[in-house]
C-alpha cells in the first residue's frame, strides 16, 4: 500500500508551493493541498483536510499528513478524531518542518517507504542534522 | 425562571452568544491584532453566524444544541479557534444528559475544558482560553455544591472567566501564535480568554432571561 500526503497550510498559495516542490522529486507520490480555509481566506479548514484523506484513502493509500502551524495542527488532531478506529492505523500527523519534512516524507514515499517510514522521515531536521 | 435549562434555552444562549460576539467582533480583531494574527473577532462572528443559521431547523435536547454548534464551528471558524472551541462543545455535548440542572451545567463547564485541554495541551498560566474556563469550572462547582440554581451557577461560572481573561493581561504567552511574541505579549488580554467570557455571560443571559 502506498503512502500519499496532505499538506496543510494557512496558505493556499504556500500548500500549493510545498505541492509542487515536493512533487518534483516524488513523481508517483499523491500530494494533496489542503491550504486556506474554505473560501479561500488565511487559515485551515476542517472540511478541505477531512476530504483530501478521504479521496486518498478511497484510492487504497495510506496517509501523512503535515502542516504549517500549531492551529493547523490542531485541525488535522481534530479530524484524526472523528476517524473510524480502524481507519487510525492508516493516517497519521507527521510532526515536522513542513517544506523540509514534506520534501523527506515524499521522497520516502517515493522510495516505497511504509507510513511509519515516512512519518519518521517528515521530521527532516534529526534526518539531515 | 424553572429549575433546568432546556433546549430553549441552550438556543437562546447561542443566539445571544452570536449577537454579543458580533456586537464585539472589532474588540476581538484589536486584541487578536496585537498579540495573534488578528483574525479571532472575524472568525467567532463568521462561525456563530453560521451556527444560528444551522440551528433554525432547531434541535431535539440540549446535547444536540451543542452538537450541531461543534460541528459548524469546526467547519467555519478557520483559526486556533475553530478546533478549539469546536473540540469544546463536543465534549460539552457529550456531558450533557437531558435538561440541565447545577451539577449539569457544572458537567458541560467541565466537558469544555477538558476538550480544550486535550486540543490544546495548554494549562493555566500560559494566556489562553484555559486561563478564563478553569476559574469558570471552579465557580460552577463551588455553586452547584452550594445548592445554587443553574442559572446562578452560570452567572458566577461567566463571572469567574470574565475575571479570568482580565487576570491574562500580565500574563507572557507561552502557548500559540501570541509565544512568538515573548515578553511583548505582556500587557495585552488574550483574544480567546475574552471571547470565552462573552460566550458564558450569554448563557447566563439567556438563562435569566428565560
């Protein structure tokens, strides 16, 4: 099973951006971006992320998610809670810095790491230290 | 005035909740400007608004009020808030049982901080909402133990936080966007310690006025 990733930002732009860079070196890794709230203002949404995993996880793909900031964060805890439990063994928050973290965390993917891989990976900072 | 609060009442609570958050949503911008990202004021008034919408279809109980208030909060309120307070009124919801009497209304106090806590993982001290909804659950406690009626539990419940949220103006933030700041966010009142007294003066609002 591969692993796929959701990048959360406050940022549309900047979920985008970390998309794309990390796209470049994970050419068959699905990246989604969950950036902005709904209609497009600064912040998170709780819906945009809720169905990023859920259109990956309909595809069979495990999933990584990762985020900007600490509200962010707390978006993602938030729908990790309103999983099935059986659902929880296969999608996980990845803490880490999120353009180095998400770029590791791709590449592993890439790679054919597990998600236990590429959550360890996500956090790139002890990877490259 | 009856001795439980109803689901009328938890509709009337979150109705005056959405005016008076509207009625303060500059004040929340200012206080949100100088120590976050200043979106607090805009995002409360935008999720409640969105809330009473939600609730004209009305709802079976109390626990069902608060239910459908977490879910649109989560799904509306893009900041810190929205999962804060959204993880708030759900572990609310799940405290309530039926009409509210003291120990109930003590119950969803409870509810409410342990979902912000767990969300959170702030504690007092730190310059957030926990800061006005720890001193609340104490008061309510203190009330309902005494033998004093729901809605005068929630009267010293809204007072206790209010004076919570002022006792965060000397505080150096240590949790959230505000830590960034270090000492500068000294001197400033946290934006969600105050926008958590205005919710619980609602309630109590809205239960003397029932």
């Amino acid at each position: 099973m591969s692993v796929a990733l959701v990048i959360v930002s406050h940022s549309v732009q900047l979920a985008d951006g970390v998309v794309e860079l990390a796209a470049q070196m994970a050419r068959d890794v699905l990246l989604r971006a969950a950036g902005g709230t709904d209609d497009g203002r600064i912040g998170t949404s709780f819906d945009k992320v809720e169905a990023a995993v859920a259109e990956l996880r309909a595809g069979g793909h495990d999933v990584a998610i990762l985020t900007d900031l600490g509200s962010a964060t707390m978006t993602v805890e938030a729908v990790l809670d309103f999983l099935d439990d059986d659902e929880r063994a296969h999608v996980r928050f990845a803490d880490g810095p999120l353009v180095e973290g998400a770029v590791a965390a791709a590449v592993t993917a890439q790679v054919g790491g597990d998600l236990d891989a590429v959550v360890q990976a996500a956090r790139a900072r002890e990877l490259f230290a | 005035m009856s001795d439980t609060l109803s689901t009328a009442w938890a509709l009337a609570w979150i109705r005056g909740a959405q005016a008076v958050l509207s009625e303060h949503r500059m004040e929340l911008i200012d206080l949100d400007r100088a120590i976050g990202d200043g979106d607090h004021g805009e995002n409360m008034d935008r999720g409640f608004r969105a809330v009473v919408a939600k609730l004209e279809a009305g709802a079976d109980d109390v626990q069902g009020v608060l239910k459908i208030v977490a879910s649109t909060l989560m799904s509306t309120v893009g900041g810190a808030a929205g999962p804060l307070y959204g993880t708030a009124f759900l572990r609310a919801a799940k405290a309530a049982d039926g009409d509210l009497d003291s120990d109930g209304v003590a119950a969803i106090i409870a509810g409410a901080l342990e979902g912000i806590v767990a969300r959170g993982k702030a504690t007092t001290g730190e310059k957030t909402m926990v800061d006005a909804w720890t001193p609340a659950l104490e008061a309510a406690r203190a009330a309902a133990a005494a033998g004093a009626t729901p809605t005068a539990t929630l009267r010293a419940a809204a007072e206790a936080a209010a004076a919570g949220a002022e006792a965060t103006i000397p505080l150096r933030a240590t949790k959230g966007r505000a830590s960034y700041l270090g000492e500068r966010s000294i001197g400033h009142k946290d934006p969600g310690a105050t926008s958590t007294a205005y919710l619980l003066a609602a309630a109590a609002d809205a239960a003397e006025a029932a």
